[in-house]
C-alpha cells in the first residue's frame, strides 16, 4: 500500500467498492423482472440523492448519513457525495439502453472493472504517466483484464471481449471522477453492441 495512504482511507474505499459490487446483481434481477429491478434501481437512486442532499443541509438520516460519511473521499468532505447517483444512473442507463447480455457485461464492467481499477490504482499503482490523467498503469491494466474476463464470460468468445475491456480502460482513464460510473458501462456496452 502507498505511504500517502492510511488503513482508514483503504477501509473507506473497500465500503466504497462494494456498492460497485453489489450493482453485478442487478443484471440477476432484471433476468427475473426487467421493469421492476429498473423501477427499484430508480427508486433507491432517488432516495440517495435525497438522502445526501439533506445530509448536505445539515440534516442527518441514521443510517445513510453515517455510511456516506464513512465512505467519502478527502476531496468529498463537506460536498455532496455524487457517486452513488452515478452508479445508480450508470445501471439503469445500461438497462434501459442495451439488450439483456449487453446490460449485463455493461454492468458488470461497473461493478468489477471500475472498482478493481481504482483499489488496484489507488494503493498499488506507481506508474502513472500523464496521458491518463493522474490514474495508474496498473489499475488500467486491471480494469482491461476484469472487463475482458466480464466480456468474455458473458459472451464466450474474445473479440466482444477485447473491445469490451478497451472500451472500459479508455472510459476509465478519463479524468471524469465519479461521471466514470455512467462513461465506463456506457462504453462497454456500446463497444459489445457494434461488435457482437
């Protein structure tokens, strides 16, 4: 691990990326009932940014307020902690815009891709040359493998695959922040799309 970083701030980021992971389960649930796992996803995005920007305001919700604190970023403290709209929004979008298989590695392009890449980057990254703005080689590298290995699970041959984790690892590169959420299944999905 990095010395510029602490256990506390690597605890944070792990709470931070299992809500990466959980969204791998919306594509499951959307196999049982497409309409309602994109109304829930709807909802539950709703009700966060809801949540936060009372939280924003000075108004504290037991649980959602504690744990979005918990998980913030140095850059988030005393901001409205956008991440979870963009995860949400980057799901629904992928739903609601891909056919099911596309959706699905879209999706979990977010869930494993852009959270691999970051814990990866963040506490073991150390080349980080300026053409990917401040990320690390190896968390790129790392987004690549995990998406190609999402896009090849999903479709079982390797050119979907391929353009799949490019797609992802150029999204992912971009100095975007937490809009990433919503650019890296978009372009995963797109990419599956045209080549598949």
């Amino acid at each position: 691990m990095g010395k510029s970083h602490s256990l506390a701030e690597l605890k944070a980021e792990l709470k931070r990326k299992g809500m990466h992971v959980l969204i791998a389960l919306v594509p499951f649930l959307a196999a049982m009932d497409r309409s309602n796992t994109a109304l829930f996803l709807m909802g539950s995005t709703l009700f966060y940014a809801w949540a936060e920007g009372m939280r924003f305001l000075g108004f504290s919700l037991p649980f959602i307020s504690r744990f979005t604190f918990n998980v913030s970023r140095r850059r988030e403290f005393g901001r409205y902690v956008l991440g979870p709209v963009t995860l949400g929004l980057g799901a629904i979008l992928s739903l609601m815009l891909f056919p099911p298989k596309v959706a699905a590695v879209a999706i979990y392009a977010l869930a494993f891709g852009d959270g691999i890449s970051t814990l990866v980057g963040k506490f073991l990254g150390r080349l980080r040359p300026a053409f990917i703005a401040g990320k690390s080689v190896e968390g790129s590298i790392s987004c690549f493998v995990v998406t190609f290995m999402a896009g090849f699970l999903v479709f079982g041959e390797w050119k979907t695959a391929l353009a799949v984790g490019l797609a992802s690892v150029i999204a992912d590169a971009l100095p975007i922040r937490e809009f990433d959420n919503i650019l890296l299944p978009l372009a995963a999905g797109l990419a599956a799309l045209v080549i598949k």
